[in-house]
C-alpha cells in the first residue's frame, strides 16, 4: 500500500522539469507527415516560416527525447510552477469508492488554464525573433488569455479572434485578455476576407475554432513583423505542455502511487497529452500500465464518431494537411459551454496514438459533465471549468465501477482549469436550462465525406 497521502502534494522549486518531453521519439510507429496542400508533398521549414520562428519549427519536427526549457522560460514558469496535485478525498468520500482519484490542477495559473505552459515559451521565441505581434484565436477564452498574458511578459502586441458563441457566454474572458493587453474581435468578423466569407453565407454564425484560426492566420500572413499562435494540436504545443506529465509523476512518486487509469478531456489534445506523453513514456519502458482514456463532448466527436484523413486545420483551408481524427474543416459545432472542446480536429499526435491502440476514447454529453463539476465542486471545492468535467465524469464512472468490483484503482486526471469566469455556464445547469446534443453517426459520416471531397488531390 502506498504511504498516506497529504491532501496537497507539492513539489520544490528546484524540482520544477527544467526540460520538456518529446513522445515524438518513443512512439512505436512514427506518424504520418503534415503535407503541402498544393504539392501534395511533406511540409519544410520554409513552408511554416511565414506564421512561426525556426525555434518553434524545429521543435515540430524534432526527433529528439527532450528539448532544454530555456531559463528565461523557467522565470515565467516559476509564477505558478510546479502546479499542485490533490488527492480527491472527499470525492471519494461521497462516491463511497475504493478508488484513489488524483487530479493534477492547472487552474494556478495566471490565466487560470493549462494554456500559458506553452503561450510563455511560444512568445518567448517569437521575441527572439524579432516578430513584434502575435495573432490568434480562442474558444471559450482560455488560450486567448493565456497568451495576452504571455504577451505582456516579453513586450508583444497579441490579436485575438474569440469564437463568437463564447464571446457572448464569456466577456469576462475579453476583459481578462484585455486587461493582459490584448485586443479581442468575435469570430466571424468583418475585419478579414475569411470572416466576412463566413458571414456572407449566415450573418449570424455563432463561429468554431476554424473560422476564427483562418482570421488569424490570414492575418499574420499579411505582415512580416507579425506570427501566428496556436494554443493546441501541433507537436510543439503538446511538447510544452508535458511539464504537467512530468510534474505528475514526481509527485505521484513522492507517495508510492502509480495510475491505473489516467483520464483528461480533449479538444484539441493539448492538456490530454501533456498529461498522458510522460505516463506513455513509462508505459513503454515498462515500468507501470495505465489505462489512458480521452474524453470529448459528445456534440463534436473528432476521435469517437471522426474520420481519420488529412483534413485543413481551419475552416477556409489556409493551414497545412493534417492526418487526424477530423468532423471536416468546415463542421460547425453545436455552442456547448465547452468552448475549448468545439474544434473539428484532434491533434495528429493524438489521432495517431488512438488509431493505434495506444489510448481509448469516449464521448460524454454536458449535462452528465457539469453533474460531475457541481459534485466536484461541493466536495473539492473547486469550481471546474467547463471542459476539464468532461474528464471528471469519465473519473467518477471510474470510480463507481470500482465500488461495484471492489478494485482499488488509482485515477488520476487533469482538472486543465478553474470555471471562475465560466458562472453563466454553472446558471444555466442549475436553472435545467443545459441541452444535449449528440450526433447520428450516419449523417456525421455523410457530412465529414463531403467536407474531405473538396480537398486538394493528394495524390
């Protein structure tokens, strides 16, 4: 039996990972490339040169274990690193489980997310390339404030696209990000070609994470001065986030514990595998066997119900193709509260560990999600954002399967951010005013079919 666990296990300072892990180098297949989609050929340096600086590039496409966190990186880290982790205690209580359930908590951060682990380094490159402003998009706003804030910390202008649908559950959100410096526009706007295409076919488009990546992508390719941000998907923004991961298994060594089963939600994948990489590392090696398990919004299925294809990682196609689990790159999801989990694609990384067995997958509705973040919230006492519940769920049916067999599994899971400024989200399930939404497999189908027919020919 492990020793008795603390409530809150933190480590040292010194103990923060000074290096960031890259599962690029230990996958047991390697993924297949991100092609041109005018040549039909695998991606250069030179093709991504015009949104992002070399350092990034090399870092996408880096073979290497583990990639040096640089000191000025560590300075910014160090004003909420290492991120505690809790052992859920009085969950377990009410669930009346033989389970232990750790969640790694994310929500120290300035921001309040996992997001600024890789917004801090991405705009520290960028500054050392002498780019002056960053452009990007956001869901529910997480990622848009993260980088405003990490924006500030290195003396760059940022423009941030916000999904519309979140931009009006959400304006604290555009308040925070503004208060960081940045400057926030609903997606779709009026202020490129690519929103003002959207809004000429429904003037009245709630937005996605597409849309609002092609207005912010057009925008960077438009000045030399200016790059592009992502805040999820690539390889070197899950590179970044690993710092969770490996922080995690330090802390869990410190008490003995090793995972059964490691649980995270999933838009994109980046708090997902920034969380698992490290865990799949020892898994590998042999040294311990989790079950790893995303869980997504039943109301944009990319791993459960997508298609695995190359498919545009935005809605107007001005992206690279990517292989991924994908709805088709101009799916509009349903406007859950969510706004972080609505994206039409799963991380190439992701899709390429789900296609091959190395992780599962399931869906869950928001009504089951915030079910599971009203109970979290009234034993932890933490309020969860609305996308970190989705992992939440999957953990407390985790845990109820265990009371039922008697097993004394160990959960741990990713609590990515705090709902602070998520209420309205919280109101609306507590009013019974929260819907379902879940798709016919046959029409998602038909729909993803006809999205990939008007790609570029491959071959």
């Amino acid at each position: 039996m492990p020793r008795t666990a603390d409530h809150k296990i933190l480590l040292a300072e010194s103990e923060m990972p000074t290096r960031w892990y890259n599962v690029l180098h230990d996958l047991p297949t390697p993924p297949p490339p991100v092609l041109h989609p005018g040549t039909g050929q695998p991606v250069g340096p030179e093709d991504l040169a015009p949104l992002f600086p070399m350092d990034l590039i090399l870092q996408e496409v880096s073979q290497d274990q583990y990639v040096e966190i640089p000191g000025e990186v560590l300075d910014v880290y160090r004003l909420w690193r290492p991120s505690p982790l809790f052992r859920a205690h009085r969950l377990e209580k009410a669930l009346g489980t033989p389970a232990r359930i750790y969640y790694k908590y994310e929500g120290v951060s300035p921001a309040g997310s996992h997001k600024p682990n890789t917004a801090v380094p991405q705009a520290f490159y960028n500054k050392q390339a002498g780019i002056s402003k960053l452009t990007t998009e956001t869901g529910a706003g997480q990622w848009g404030t993260a980088l405003a804030f990490a924006c500030s910390q290195y003396d760059l202008e940022c423009e941030v696209w916000q999904v519309r649908a979140s931009y009006d559950q959400k304006p604290y959100r555009r308040i925070m990000i503004e208060t960081f410096g940045g400057v926030v526009h609903p997606s779709p706007s009026d202020l490129t070609e690519a929103g003002r295409s959207i809004l000429a076919q429904d003037p009245n488009s709630t937005g996605s994470l597409g849309i609002a990546i092609s207005e912010a992508v057009e925008v960077a390719a438009q000045r030399g001065d200016t790059n592009y941000a992502l805040g999820s998907v690539l390889n070197h923004v899950l590179l970044h986030q690993t710092v969770i991961g490996e922080e995690a298994l330090l802390q869990l060594a410190m008490v003995g514990e090793t995972p059964d089963l490691l649980v995270g939600c999933t838009g994109g994948g980046s708090n997902f595998g920034g969380l698992a990489f490290p865990f799949l590392r020892e898994k590998w090696a042999g040294r311990m066997s989790p079950v790893v398990r995303a869980v997504e919004p039943s109301s944009c299925p990319s791993l459960t119900q997508g298609t695995y294809a190359y498919d545009f990682g935005d809605t107007l196609g001005m992206t690279p193709l990517m292989k991924m689990h994908t709805l088709g790159h101009d799916f509009i999801p349903d406007p859950i509260h969510a706004g972080g989990l609505r994206y039409h694609g799963m991380s190439p990384l992701i899709s390429h560990l789900y296609e091959t067995g190395e992780i599962e997958a399931i869906a869950k509705k928001q009504s089951e999600c915030f079910a599971a973040g009203v109970l979290f919230a009234r034993t932890e006492g933490i309020i969860p954002a609305p996308e970190p519940t989705h992992a939440l769920a999957a953990a407390i049916e985790e845990a109820h399967r265990c009371t039922e067999t008697g097993e004394e599994k160990v959960i741990l899971t990713a609590l990515c951010g705090h709902g602070h400024l998520d209420l309205a989200a919280y109101d609306a399930y507590l009013r019974g005013e929260i819907t379902d939404h879940s798709w016919d497999d046959a029409d998602l189908q038909a729909a993803v079919a006809a999205a990939l027919t008007r790609l570029p020919s491959l071959a």
